[in-house]
C-alpha cells in the first residue's frame, strides 16, 4: 500500500526503526535497546534507510564521538500515512476474523513480542504522532501488524540462536529462503532473486554467503556457458534438515506459553488474514 503512494524501497523490516525514532532523533546506540535487535541488524537497517532518505545521520552536539538519528520529513510523511492506511486494514482484520478471534490474536501475538510489543511508552514519538493523526489513541495498543513484525524478530533471534548452538553459521531469513527454494532443484542466480523476492545485488551477496559457508556450490549451466547453475551441497541438505527440527523445537516453546487454546485461535487466525478468508457466519436458527 505504501510502494503504491510513492514510498519507495520500504520493506517490513523497517518497520522495527520506524516505531522508535523520536521527533528530535536519537543516538544510534539507542535504537537496538528499544527495537529489540542485535546492533549490527540495526546499523543494517540505519544504512538502508539512510540512503532511501527517510533519516539522517547527524553529529551529536555534545559527544563528538556519538551520532545521532533524525527522521526526515518524508519519514513523517510516511508513518502519518502508514497509520491511516493500517487502521484501515485493521477494521478489515477485525471484519474477516471477528472482534473476539481478533482481541485474542492481539494478544497472543503481544505475549509473543514480550516487552518490546507491549510497552508503547517505550516507542519513538514519529510514531505516535502518526496514529494521533489518524485518529488511533494510544490506549488503544500495539497495531496487529507491528505485534506481528515484532513477535517474528523475537522468534527468529531464538531460532537462529539456536541454529548457530546446533553448528550452523546462519544467521538471515533470506539465506535459508534460498536454501529452501533450491531444496527443490538447482537454479540461477537471476531465478533465485526474482522467487525469493530480493534484488539481483542482494542475492549474489547471499550466494557468496552461502558457498563461502559451504551450503551451495556454482556449476556451470550445460545450456548456457555463461550462466551458472547453484545447488545445495550435502552440508546445506543436512542444514535444512536440522533446521526445521530446530525451528520447530522453537515454535513449541514460543507457543507452550500461550496454552493449547489461544496458540490453536492463532495459529487459525493468521491462516485466515493470510488467504483472506472471511470467517464463517453462525448459522440462524429458524
């Protein structure tokens, strides 16, 4: 919604730096406390964002050996505009799953995100002020889809924590999206990029990444001598295997905390959001 208003380069995964910059900025050192992430994911996120224009990197007035972050007008522009467009969206949620599926997905899914997802206070006042403009007060908590956003980077912190122990030197969702698609069959690189959804540039870091790791290996394409072919090596089959025991192992112990009852409404309820499913109407008795 927001590519089609203009916003260009935008990905969810911003959203994390988006909900915790203040109107008058903040130190960098500030932002993985705040968004819940690892200092080298923030300053990632910083950099993209920075070149998109929507932040600035600023020298901070009292500490030469600090910097700080300050949203642009176009970063404003965004979230005022975000909010509205999410309120929108959540009044569709609320309609297609029904209010009470909706008020027990909101919280599971804050149980999920654990503090970060429940302490508004804590977030960056651009936000705030964007859903003040939309009409959104803060008593009213936490948007489905930030919970949502925020309850994914919580489970994969844990998950890929949890890879690395097993003895696997991965560390980013779109590496093992690669892994996954070429558990299928071998591909091109340019192939790759369009499945996966990531530019051309972005995916031959990945594959760098991942020959480097030893996870795939580049052959040549019998069809085309110019073109290389990528497939998993025997390591990356065993790192898909052991991944989804892992991944799984994790899931479990996310949702133990939710109990049977509201982890099952959950998991039945993005089921729903993500096909679009309208929630079925009781039945009248005549």
């Amino acid at each position: 919604m927001l590519a089609q208003q203009g916003y260009a380069g935008l990905r969810p995964k911003h959203g994390a730096v988006f909900v915790t910059i203040d109107l008058d900025g903040n130190r960098i050192t500030s932002l993985p406390v705040r968004a819940g992430l690892s200092k080298p994911a923030v300053l990632a996120l910083v950099d993209e964002l920075e070149k998109l224009r929507y932040i600035r990197r600023l020298q901070h007035s009292s500490d030469r050996r600090a910097k700080v972050i300050r949203p642009t007008r176009l970063f404003v522009r965004v979230l005022e505009d975000a909010a509205v467009a999410i309120a929108e969206i959540e009044q569709r949620y609320r309609r297609e799953i029904g209010k009470r599926k909706y008020e027990s997905l909101r919280s599971a899914l804050a149980r999920l995100a654990g503090p970060t997802g429940t302490d508004v206070k804590r977030w960056g006042t651009v936000w705030q002020a964007g859903r003040a403009k939309a009409a959104i007060p803060a008593s009213a908590g936490p948007d489905i889809g930030l919970l949502l956003l925020l309850a994914l980077q919580v489970f994969e912190r844990d998950a890929f924590k949890a890879l690395r122990g097993a003895g696997y030197t991965l560390d980013r969702r779109r590496h093992l999206a690669v892994l996954n698609l070429l558990a299928g069959e071998s591909t091109r690189a340019t192939d790759a990029a369009e499945r996966v959804g990531i530019s051309k540039p972005a995916i031959g870091k990945v594959l760098d990444d991942l020959q480097q790791r030893g996870y795939i290996q580049r052959e040549g394409d019998p069809a085309d001598r110019r073109a290389k072919t990528i497939a998993l090596t025997r390591r990356g089959l065993e790192l898909l295997r052991d991944s989804r025991n892992v991944f799984t192992t994790v899931e479990r112990g996310h949702l133990r905390g939710l109990g049977a009852a509201q982890a099952k409404t959950l998991r039945a309820a993005l089921l729903a959001i993500a096909d679009g499913t309208p929630r079925e109407r009781p039945r009248q008795r005549r």
